[in-house]
C-alpha cells in the first residue's frame, strides 16, 4: 500500500471513529472531541487526496475542518431562541 493510501486511510479511520461515537450517544456533535477529530481527520483525507492529485475530495476536506474548526468559535445559541411564533 503506497504511503498516499495510509495517510487516507488513517485521516478517514479518525473521520469514522468520531461518527460512530456521535451515532451512538458516546458523544455529542457540539462535543469539542467531536469537532476536532472531525477537522483533524478531514485535514488528514484532505492531505492525502491532495497527494493523489484528487481536488474534488481536497476541496471537500478543506471545507469540512474549516466548518469544524469554525464551530469551535461560534458561541452556542440555545435552540429555543429559534422557536418560530
């Protein structure tokens, strides 16, 4: 297996990792864990399309930890306020 291909596996290894605890209750996806294995593991896949030359899934990672990261920054909103009248 070319070093391209450890680096994808190992960046969308982290990716699953953090959906399987989201899915099943382990953590939530407001949980910082959550987010920064979601922008590490997206760095990481992003790292090794980029590699391969596959831009598509370059462009897809850069804006899936850019969103993770962000939401690291963003102060929580309780969901009541968004209550329509």
């Amino acid at each position: 297996m070319s070093l391209s291909n450890w680096i994808a596996s190992f960046g969308v290894g982290i990716l699953l990792i953090a959906f399987f605890l989201n899915i099943y209750g382990f953590i939530d996806n407001k949980n910082k864990v959550y987010v920064l294995l979601n922008a590490i593991g997206g760095i990481i896949s992003g790292y090794a399309s980029w590699m391969i030359g596959f831009y598509p899934f370059v462009v897809l990672n850069i804006i899936w930890s850019f969103t993770s990261i962000l939401s690291l920054f963003k102060k929580s909103v309780p969901r009541e306020t968004f209550k329509p009248e």
